[in-house]
C-alpha cells in the first residue's frame, strides 16, 4: 500500500490536509495520540514514544511532518523518525517548517536541514498562522475575553497565512512527489499582504463589529502571558522574543508559493475574519 501519513493529523493543517488528499482519491493515515475509534484511517502516534513510530510509517511512501509543538528543540524526537522513513525509503516528506527562527534553538534550523538534504523531501517555512487569532491559542484567547491584544512588536508586519493555504500548498507537494533533480525544497509560504497587529485588529473589528484594543508591551511582560496560558517556560521566552524581529521588520515578507504551487492565490486576511467572524464574539454573549 502506498498512502500519506499525516501527523498532526487532528491539527490545524493536518486536518484540513487529509480531507483534501481524501478528496483527491489519496489514501492516507491520521496520527494522533488518541485515534478515534472506528476510523479505519487513524493510528495512534506520539512523539514522546518512539515504539508508535514504525507501525504509523509503514506502507506510507509519503509523510506530512508536524514536528513536537512547544519545544525549542523538536531534533531528538524527530531523529529516530526520519532515520526509520529513510530505511523504509519513503520518497517525499513535507516538512511544516516556519518562517519565523526563534532565537536560540538550533534544533528547527537542524531539522530543516536534514529535510532538504534529501532529495524530494521539502520544507515549508510558513509564517504566521492567521489562526493564531483565534482560541484556543493565548492570543485568540485574550481577543475574546477581553476585546485586545498584547504586543511587542511595536508597527512591524508579518505575512499571516491561513492554514487551510498551508494544508493546500502540502496537499499539491504530496500528491505529486516525483522528483527531479534541482527540484526546489524550500517554500516560504506567506498570505497575500503582510499586516501588523494593529491592522489586523482593524480588519476584524471593521467586520465584526467588536473593538479590539492593541496594547504595547515588553517581550517579558508577553512572555508571562504565554507561560501563564501552559507554555513551558523556555519556549515561551523564544516565542515572545520573536516579537522584536517583526518590530525590526524582520518578518515584513510576502512570497508567491501559495499561488504557485495550489494555482489559486491565498486567502487574505479579511477573508479569514469572514469565515470565523462569530468566534470573536464577547465571552458570555452567546448565552441565554
Ligand atoms: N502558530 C504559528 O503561527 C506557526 C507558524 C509556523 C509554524 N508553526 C508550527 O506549526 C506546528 C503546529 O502548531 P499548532 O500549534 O498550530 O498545532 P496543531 O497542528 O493545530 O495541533 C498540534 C498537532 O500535533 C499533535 N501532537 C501534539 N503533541 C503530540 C505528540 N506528543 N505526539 C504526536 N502528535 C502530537 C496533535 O495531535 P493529537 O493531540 O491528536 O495527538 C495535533 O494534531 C508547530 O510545529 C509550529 O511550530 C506554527
């Protein structure tokens, strides 16, 4: 049998990912740590237990890489995988990379790396989700209970993607794996305009209605916001210190890949808040 093995299958890109190679007659394989029973396509998968490892891979010629979430360093988990996909010779992975380095871990940059070396594995750096807006991540969370946001990052803009573009972008890499030599494999996937969180915030309270407050802070003060929403402690650091380089402008960047690769132009980010607009409603005001 050959097939797509998706982990971070019940996530934000695997799920949307495994729909579309459903869609498009493509077997695949859903990973979780808790596979829903009855679902001939689930198998239970976690990164923490490397015994769970071969048994998802085999028969996949194909995987869709979600690394460990929440860790500076993804590299010991994900070594032993990729040594067991190249013995099986799986011919393509599809790594979701991100655009973004967070200062001081190496290990994504390692990662990355060892994806590229091998010819038709690729790397997608996306950038940030638009998702990120959304609970349950601590920023979606804090829009929604208190109407604002909290940043460090000052006017800086950064290319927010929607992650059903991410899901599209892998979806056209892995139903088509042949490899030629001088294939690329590494995409920057962006949306289509870069925005700063002041803008971002515009467009969801000029389509939804509800004012939203955009409050500067230091990375310090955002990283107790991330510690206190359950992030472990380093990686929470790194990810507010992030923030400095999109107030640099490090992040202001816009790339075609989405388009070139899917034929159809990425979602914008008005186009986002449409499709979810009801889920930034004021905690409590759906109530009756
Ligand atoms: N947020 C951003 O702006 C952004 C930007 C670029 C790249 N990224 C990258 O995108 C990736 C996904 O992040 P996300 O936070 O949006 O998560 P997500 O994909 O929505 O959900 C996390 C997925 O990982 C799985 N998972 C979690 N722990 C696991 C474990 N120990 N073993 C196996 N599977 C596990 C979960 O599956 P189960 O719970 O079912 O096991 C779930 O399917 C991360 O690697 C992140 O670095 C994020």
């Amino acid at each position: 049998m050959t097939g797509v093995l998706v982990t971070g299958g019940t996530g934000k890109t695997g799920n949307a990912l495994a729909e579309l190679l459903r869609g498009n007659g493509v077997p695949v394989r859903v990973a979780s740590r808790n596979p829903s029973d009855g679902d001939p396509d689930a198998v239970r998968f976690d990164w923490g237990d490397p015994t769970t490892h071969p048994a998802a891979l085999s028969g996949m010629d194909r995987v869709y890489l979600v690394p460990p979430t929440n860790t500076t360093d993804p590299m010991p988990l994900v070594k032993p995988f990729l040594a067991e996909a190249e013995r099986l010779g799986v011919r393509r992975v599809v790594l979701l990379g991100s655009a973004i380095v967070l200062p001081n871990a190496p290990g994504a940059l390692e990662l990355a790396a060892r994806v590229r070396a091998r010819p038709g594995w690729v790397v997608l750096r996306a950038s940030g989700f638009m998702q990120n807006f959304l609970a349950p991540h601590p920023l979606g969370e804090r829009i929604r209970r208190h109407g604002e946001i909290r940043t460090a990052a000052g006017a800086g803009r950064l290319g927010w993607i929607d992650t059903r573009d991410i899901a599209a972008a892998a979806c056209a890499l892995l139903i088509d794996p042949g490899v030629e030599p001088g294939d690329q494999r590494d995409y920057l996937l962006t949306g289509p305009k870069a925005l700063s969180y002041q803008e971002a915030a515009a467009i969801i309270t000029a389509r939804t209605g509800r004012p939203i407050r955009v409050l500067h802070t230091g990375a310090d003060e955002l990283a107790g916001t991330y510690r206190a929403a359950g992030m472990p402690g380093e990686f929470a650091v790194a990810l507010a210190a992030v923030e400095d380089g999109i107030k640099a402008g490090r992040e202001d960047l816009v790339s075609t890949a989405v388009l070139d690769l899917t034929g159809r132009p990425p979602r914008r980010f008005a186009e986002f808040v449409q499709d979810h607009a009801t889920e930034w409603a004021p905690v409590g005001s759906s109530e009756c």
